[in-house]
C-alpha cells in the first residue's frame, strides 16, 4: 500500500525537469576550439558544447564556496570571503553568502579533445552559451553517449554552486543516473558509468529570475581506461524557461577523449543552422603515426545495486576493474526503439472492453497524481517503476477509444515518454492550466483503454 497522496507530493515524490528543445544535432566536432560569448538571443541558447579542459583560459566557473573558497566564520560555516579569486573569473568572492559580489558564471575556451594518462579521474564540463535575460533556465537534460572500452564516467556534479543553476546557492534538484549503480531498465549487472549512455539532468524549483547568461550545466569526471579514442557525444539535449517553455538549442558540439595518445587533427567544423553563430577556430596539430592496437574489453567489477526507492546520487564514485583480453569490442551507440503500432481488431469480431483509466494515471492506482509523474521519471531515468499488475507497461502502445493509439505514459503525445509529460500530469494535479493537444486525450478524463 501505498503512502497517501496530495499536491505537496510534487516536491516529494517527483522531480520534474521542464524540459523541451528545438534541438540540431551535427556531426561531432572532436577538434574544433570554440570560443564562448555568442551573444544573447531570445527564446534561443546558441551553443551546448563538452569541454574538455575546465581549467583553460578563461576558466569555466560558478559561485565561490564553502570554507576553502570563502573562509571559516568561526563556526565552521563559510564566511563572506577570503579576499581571493579562488575561482580565477576576475571577481574576488563572488556568491560568497552574505559577502559584497553578487556570483559570476563563466565559460572558457571550448577544448573538444585532450590527452589525459590512463586511469587518472579528470573532470570536463558540459556548458551552455547562453541565455537571454528574459528567458532564465529552469530545467535541462542530455543524454552523454561514450565508449566504455576507452572511457568510463566515474562522477557527476549537476547542482553544487560550481553549476549554472546552482551558483545563487538555492541548489537545483539533480535527476542524473548514477554512474556506480546499475539502471533497473537494463538489468544487464553493469553500472551506468561503464554502460556507454548515461543522463544527466537537473530542475530548479526556486527563483530563476537570475539564472541567465553562460555557465556549466554539469561537471563530469572521466577516467581513461584503454589506450585510444572515445567519442563523447551529447544526444537529446532539452532546456525549458518557465513555464514549461522550450528553449531552441542551436547548435550542440560532443568531444573526443584521447588515452594516452594524441588527439586527433582537426578535419571539421561546427556548421549552426541558425540564430547566433558561434566563433570557430580550427587548433590544427601535428598527425602522428599511430600503430593500432587490439582494444581491450573491460569487465566492470559488479556493484551492488541501490534499492529502487532511493533516487541516484550525484556524487556516487565507482572503481571499474579493466581486464584486457584478446579480443577488440565494438563501439556502442545508442539506440532508438521504434514505436509499435497496435494490432486492429479483425472485421466482424468484438473488441475486448478494456480497463477504464484516467489519463495521466500511469501506474493505475487512483487517479492521476504526483507519483505517477514519478514513475514517468524513473523510466526516464532507466529506473525500475511500480504499477499495478493490469497496468500497460509504460512505453507500450495502448488504443485509447475514442482518442486513437498512444504510449502509456505519454500524457502529452510527444511521441515518446520524457520528463515533460512527468510535468504535464504535475500541473494537472496543481490544478495549473495544461493547454489541450489535438489528438490527444485530455488529461485526468477516464478513457477506455485496451
């Protein structure tokens, strides 16, 4: 049984991240230098790129912190400042609490590519470049595609004051998978930070009206396990302004990390397909003669899986244990599950009736609610979910009578299940306004459904 529901849920039980892009996706530009400070454009954020040196002129950023960053007030809390620029963006104690300057979030120089040692951490930032003043970041989320032969995810900080969203210290809700733990969705025993994809996302409930301009999405530790090159690519990049509005993301960059050897001379450049165009200069570097190697394939030392009511940790860490063998593996890639279309009834039988359901309730249980916002989430997330056993699987194919075959739990008919219809069934239970969809059922009527 379950514990009793109500509005106060949302914040309980669901972390909706509002979400939803105009996204191009071009092929990856693993060798391109970027300069960020494209310029403002409304409605539009022009460049969401991985860079892969944080700590290159100028310095990635976000708010100072902490004790180290801001001082000791003598109670072992952080002081107002240290007087110093600790985080190298020209501003001394910027978002220091209670000090003089207000927090600065900067971007760099984008580095697509550096050579790092094998099986040394290091740290690159997802960034975005950049937000008008009227539209301020509510919410984001990207999938990062990579080859676990080369390369392993190890942490993800996508909340600390370091981040865009959480240098004014109210600190956003991360909804990330978590790296050391195996998803639910797969079951295939091998953690997310060895699986080659895993999502990063996070949304903010608090004030957002200072939440605009460039900054770092997240900060991702990696570590190079194989000699070679992995393609770091961001796939399904959403970004949303209140309420539930879409930002058009404009052009999207991925990276390469190189493992003890050098990286790859540039051959391409970033093509934007419009609103602001980002400044590109191609870092040519000398081609050297590479003799390839068999790849190793790497058995990841199992990890206990978390049990599935605790939500994903950000920080979580994990140590794979890479074991060669003889023999190359292949690059993964992800994947797209086409979507099914339902069976028709035969001419001249009868239709089964089906279970009358409420739109929105996607675990069956009730009516439409704020956990059922949850377990759109979770599947997002590759978590497991809970619903009751006559329930549709969430991302079957369902025929809704009287409002033609849709995706359980695809409450907006977007195609496909995603943290935006975790936000739709969430207004509903706000009692917010949810505009109607032409050919979709509204949202909280009962259909039948079968």
């Amino acid at each position: 049984m379950r514990a009793p529901r109500s509005i106060a849920g949302i914040f309980l039980f669901a972390l909706p991240i509002i979400l939803a892009s105009g996204l191009v996706l071009f092929g990856r530009q693993a060798f391109d230098t970027v300069s960020a400070s494209h310029g403002a454009i409304p409605g539009l954020v022009s460049f969401v790129s991985i860079d892969m040196d944080p700590n290159s002129v100028g310095r990635n950023g976000g708010a100072e912190f902490g004790t180290g960053q801001c001082g000791d007030d003598g109670f072992g809390s952080p002081d107002v400042g240290n007087g110093i620029d600790e985080d190298f963006d020209g501003v001394k104690d910027d978002g220091c609490p209670g000090g003089l300057n207000a927090y600065v979030t900067t971007v760099g120089t984008i580095q697509p590519c550096i050579q790092k040692a094998l099986n040394t951490n290091y740290v690159v930032d997802i960034t975005e470049d950049e937000v008008h003043p009227s539209d301020n970041l509510e919410g984001w989320q990207a999938d990062l595609i990579f080859d676990p032969n080369y390369v392993n995810v190890i942490a993800i900080n996508d909340s600390s004051p370091l981040t865009f969203m959480g240098a004014d210290l109210s600190g956003p809700t991360p909804f990330s998978s978590n790296p050391a733990a195996d998803s639910a969705a797969d079951m295939d025993a091998i953690p997310e930070g060895l699986d080659g994809s895993l999502t990063i996302a996070a949304a903010d409930f608090g004030s957002v009206t200072t939440q605009f301009g460039e900054g770092i999405l997240a900060r991702v530790t990696l570590r190079n396990i194989a000699a070679g090159t992995s393609a770091l690519d961001l796939s399904a990049v959403k970004a949303s302004k209140p309420v539930n509005t879409a930002l058009t993301i404009d052009n999207v960059q991925g990276a390469t990390a190189a493992g003890g050897v050098t990286c790859p001379s540039a051959t391409a450049t970033a093509t934007p397909t419009g609103g602001a165009s980002p400044t590109v200069t191609v870092t040519p570097t000398p081609t050297p003669t590479v003799t390839p190697s068999i790849a190793p394939t790497v058995t990841p030392t199992e990890t206990p899986t978390p049990s599935s009511g605790a939500s994903p940790s950000p920080g979580s860490s994990l140590t794979p244990t890479p074991t060669p063998t003889s023999s190359p593996s292949p690059t993964l890639s992800p994947s797209s599950t086409p979507t099914p279309t339902p069976s028709p009834t035969p001419a001249g039988q009868t239709p089964t009736p089906g279970a009358q359901l409420a739109w929105g309730n996607v675990d069956c249980e009730g009516d439409a609610d704020s956990v059922d916002a949850l377990q759109d989430l979770r599947f997002v997330a590759r978590l497991e979910v809970s619903q009751a056993p006559v329930c549709p699987p969430i991302g079957d194919v369902v025929e809704v009578v009287g409002a033609s075959p849709h995706m359980w739990g695809d409450v907006d008919c977007g195609g496909g299940v995603d943290s935006l219809d975790a936000l739709r069934i969430l207004r509903h239970v706000a009692r917010l306004p949810n505009s109607d969809i032409a050919g979709c059922p509204r949202m909280g009527e009962t259909y039948e459904v079968r």
